[in-house]
C-alpha cells in the first residue's frame, strides 16, 4: 500500500482532532467507501457541463436553498469559481478594482485577462495585527476617481473570519453602474444561523463564490458559485465554467456537495446551527478569562471597518505572550493532539464547524488554559533582542503599498535574479508573499520599495517562509531586466 494512502489511514485513527478544513471535520461515518461511488457520466447521471436532469434539479435545489438566481456547482474550488467570474465578467484589458487581499486565483484572473487592477486596501487591526475589512467610502472614492471601473472583487469573510460592510459596498458599486464578485470561500454558512453575518447574496453582491469544503460538512474541493444580479450574463459563466473546470467532475464531489446542502438544511431545522453557536459562545465566555492568550471576539465589530466577525474562526493571538505562535501550534499539535488550520507570525486559527463536538471544544479550551497559566509563569521563551533588552517587534501584516508599473500579463521578458539588498526599485517578475496569508507582498509588475524589502526581511529574521524569494539563504529575487 502506499505510504500516502497508509499515512491517511493511520491519521483517520489517531486521536488527533481537526481545527481545520474540511468542514466536515472527518465526522461523516456512514461506512461509504468512494471508489464504490465513483463513477462517470454514463447513463442516467447526467452531465455538469450541460446539465439536463439530476445535477440540473440539484443545482436549481441548491439556488432555491441559497436563494439566489442561479447556482453552478464546483469540483475544482472556489479557485475555478473566482477565475470563471472575473473572466466572466470582465473584458480583456479592462480595469478592475479589487481587494489587495484577495486569494490568488483572483491574481490570476487579472493575469488572464489582462486586466490592470486598481487595489482597495484594507484598513487594519492594530490590536491583532491583521487586516481589518475594506472601507465603503474607499470603495466609492476609486470608483469616482476610475469612473471606467465595472467590476469590483472583495474578500469577505477573510481567512481571519472579518466581514466588510457589504450592503453599503454593493449599494455603492450598483449606483455607479457597476457589479460586485465577493470571494465569501469562507462564509458557505452565512445566515444559517443568527449568530452568523448575513450572506453576501443577502446583502446585493452580484455574483458569490463559496467553499462549502471550508466551513461546511463537503469534501474538500467542493464549492459553489451562486449568481443574483439581472446585469450578470450566465452564459458567459458557464462558458468559462467549462473551460476552468475538469472534465472528468468527480460524483462523489458533487455528491457530497448535495448532502451537505441537507445537512445544513436539516441543522437549521432541527437546532444543530443553534447547538453549534451555542458552544462557540461558552468557549468564546469561558477564554475571555484567560490572562496572556487573547482571542479575538466581536468586540472588534464598528472598528478598522469591520462589520462583522465571523465566530466561527477562533483566531488565538500570541501577542504579549512569552510564548511564540509557533511553540503553541506545536505543543496543541504534539502534546494535545489538537491540529489547527494555520499558524503565522503571532496568530493561529482554530477553523471550526457544525460538525465540531462539545469534546472537541472542551480540548481545546482545557489544552489553552494550561497554556496561558503556564505562560504567566515562564518568562522569555521569545527570543531578547539584547542591544535594546526588548521582546522582538509585534508582528505586522500590514499590506505596503503597491506600486503598480506594469501590469501582471506584461511582467515577463528579460528575468534577472538579483540580490534582495540591490533590489531597491527594480520591478518585481514574480510573486513575494507569506504563506499564509498568501497576499502579495509584490506582485510581477510592481516596484520593490525600501518598505517592501525590509518587511521581507523582517519576516525571514522571524523564521517565517516568504515565497518567491530564492537561494539557500532566501537572498535573492527575480526582477525584469530594465530598459
Ligand atoms: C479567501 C479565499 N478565497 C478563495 C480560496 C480558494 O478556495 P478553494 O481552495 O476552494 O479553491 C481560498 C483558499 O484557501 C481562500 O482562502
């Protein structure tokens, strides 16, 4: 047997329990093996890229479900969501104004399409040191000031579980003619539940892009990609939908994607949504106690234009902690047997679900609590700085400034390597971001600024990863050979 295959064998029997995507948290035993379910289009099951029959009536179930024009199911992610919208509805060479911290896929859509993208940023969360939402009035003003400007993405719920005020954006981009894509990859369970945001098909956004696979009980990869407004051209959806999406979608995919409509259906019926907001408020009242861990709550509502906060994400700050992130993740992971979603500079999340059980969050409160009293009585596991006998800095994701010179189509040609030190206003070839977050630090086509190099390397004294940086040493980075 394989190691891979055996390796996930033997982890499905450990006792580790998953603060982590997928949504359904491994919880889902019906003794289904899926090679017996993994078929096809042969007869009698349809066709997802003409769909006529039984994918047809579970999509136009899931639009009904979702309440929303027309929904397109996923096998390929939101990734394939994001790119078939932004082509979509885009025209080649446009401008496009868009979150600075977006996801990747939307990186890439602008490289198809050869768009020029005008960037919103977002506003800031100095307590955490993470991005707060995007602000309306930004929105407005870069749509006055790109009067040529018809489509606008943002992110929202971030990785970090914060919402932006999306009724006011969507009200602003309508009234200057144009239409709102929202990444919501981690909001599939948005107004399930009261103590959830409401969804961004809810709040006017013009097409809607989700991973059920994230926050709900669906196999990963799984998503969904709903549509709303009249202005949206479904033919050009699917059009591209065909062309990002594979071939050969996977039955137990698209399966899985049913059955987790049904189950969220059900959970809304029969108080398992009410259950699970029930115990993330008793752990979010409980960690409210803890000394030196803090955990973001909803207190960060009103401020750095967050709307809301999706509680769902325990995001644990390491900040005026003598412990770093890092050693927390890894005594969770080795010693409690607890595995988070991720971990970078001074923060962690726990991802939770529905699917997630009373002993699930009882470990991780009880494995915390020991952590936080432990911390009050070790000093200095975080390295001195000895010159200024300080702690290292505060970490910060603040975003810099792009400075946009090309655009990311055109940023290719004569590729030098160079070191990082003499990059100083040269223009970037690749991408240079931390993962995760994964938003650009510089994206190909932009300036390397004096900020941008000292953030990289504040980040690799910090011991974090910073791709598109190259050399044993990650020294060097690869520029466009100037004229
Ligand atoms: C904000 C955001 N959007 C989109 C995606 C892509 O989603 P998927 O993995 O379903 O393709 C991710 C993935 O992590 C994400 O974090």
């Amino acid at each position: 047997m394989s190691n891979l295959y055996q390796k996930l064998i033997n982890y499905a029997k450990s006792d580790c329990y998953p603060f982590h995507m997928p949504g359904h948290k491994r919880m889902i035993n019906d003794g289904m093996s899926p090679y017996l379910y993994d078929i096809t289009e042969i007869d009698g099951f349809d066709n997802l890229h003409e769909p006529e029959a039984v994918i047809k009536e579970e999509m136009e179930e899931a639009a009904r479900f979702y309440q929303s024009k027309a929904t397109y199911f996923l096998v390929n992610g939101s990734t394939c969501g994001l790119l078939s919208a932004i082509c979509a509805l885009t025209s080649k060479g446009e401008k496009i104004l868009v979150a600075r911290n977006c996801h990747k896929s939307v990186y890439h859509a602008i490289f198809l399409n050869e768009l020029f993208p005008i960037y919103l940023y977002p506003e800031y969360i100095e307590e955490f040191g993470i991005n707060g939402g995007i602000s309306p009035q930004k929105v407005k003003d870069m749509m006055e000031q790109n009067k040529d400007i018809h489509v606008v993405v943002i992110t929202s719920p971030t990785y970090e579980g914060i919402v932006s005020d999306l009724k006011e954006i969507a009200g602003i981009v309508h009234e200057k003619g144009g239409m709102l894509i929202v990444d919501e990859a981690h909001g599939a369970h948005f107004g399930m539940q009261k103590s959830f945001p409401l969804s961004a098909l809810s709040c006017g956004a013009d097409v809607v892009i989700q991973s059920v696979h994230k926050t709900l009980p669906a196999l990963t990869q799984s998503a969904l990609l709903h549509v709303k407004g009249d202005k949206v051209d479904c033919n050009r959806i699917e059009k591209y939908l065909h062309i990002f999406q594979t071939s050969s979608p996977s039955y137990v995919l698209l399966a899985g994607i049913t059955n987790c409509i049904k189950i969220a259906r059900e959970s809304m019926q029969n108080g398992y949504f009410d259950q699970y907001a029930k115990r993330l408020d008793d752990f979010y009242q409980k960690v409210s106690a803890f000394q030196n861990i803090r955990i973001m709550q909803s207190n960060i509502v009103g401020k750095s234009a967050v709307k809301h906060f999706d509680q769902s994400k325990i995001v644990i700050s390491s900040r005026n902690m003598n412990m770093t992130a890092q050693r927390i993740y890894e005594i969770l992971r080795d010693d409690d047997h607890l595995q988070l979603e991720m971990c970078s500079g001074d923060y962690m999340i726990a991802m939770t679900s529905l699917m997630d059980t009373a002993e699930g969050f009882e470990r991780l409160y009880q494995a915390l609590k020991r952590i936080d009293e432990s911390d009050r009585n070790h000093v200095h596991h975080k390295e001195i700085n000895w010159d200024t006998n300080s702690h290292e800095e505060p970490f910060c994701f603040r975003i810099p400034q792009a400075k946009v010179q090309k655009r990311i189509s055109d940023a290719y040609g004569d590729i030098k390597m160079i070191r990082l030190t003499d990059a100083k206003s040269k223009i970037s070839a690749e991408y240079i971001y931390l993962y995760p977050p994964g938003i650009p630090i510089a994206a190909p086509g932009e300036m390397i600024t004096e900020e941008i190099i000292a953030l990289i390397m504040q980040y690799r004294k910090a011991g974090l990863t910073v791709y598109g940086i190259e050399g044993n040493n990650a020294e060097y980075v690869k520029v466009l050979g100037q004229e």
